[in-house]
C-alpha cells in the first residue's frame, strides 16, 4: 500500500489540474492558505480530515477520492 500522503498529494495534484487550477485557485476556493496547498502536494505537510474534505469540495470530488488509491492510473488507455 502506497503512503497516503503520497496518494492524498498526487490525487490533490490530479483533480486540480484536471479542473485547470492553480495552486492559488485551489487556496481560494478550499479557503487555505495557497502554501500549505503546496507543503500538501510536496507531502511535507498532513492535513486534518476535516481539511481534505474542504478540498474535496473545491475539486468537485469526494473525501473518499482523495484518498483512494487508483490502480486504473496504471493502465494504458484503450
């Protein structure tokens, strides 16, 4: 099982680009700092619950899906 920061960092990374956002946007709409966005994505900083699920909210997705580890990640598109 892969870290869960790590994972909480690249599916953070991954939403947030998927919806075009920079780390700046991201800070605004989860009303956080636009550093510790970054810390949490360089995995140097571990937000409470309640902080992944402000941004869970902002990226338009789940608590769950943050922290989820997604194996489809791995497979070649088809």
């Amino acid at each position: 099982m892969e870290d869960v920061c790590a994972l909480l960092a690249r599916n953070i990374k991954a939403a947030r680009k998927r919806l075009n956002l920079s780390q700046e946007e991201l800070a605004a709409r989860a009303q956080i700092d636009r550093t510790y966005v970054s810390g949490i994505e360089r995995q140097v900083r571990n937000p409470t619950i309640t902080v992944v699920a402000r941004f869970a909210e902002a990226l338009e997705t789940t608590t769950a899906a943050l922290l989820a580890d997604h194996p489809d990640r791995h497979m070649p598109d088809t």
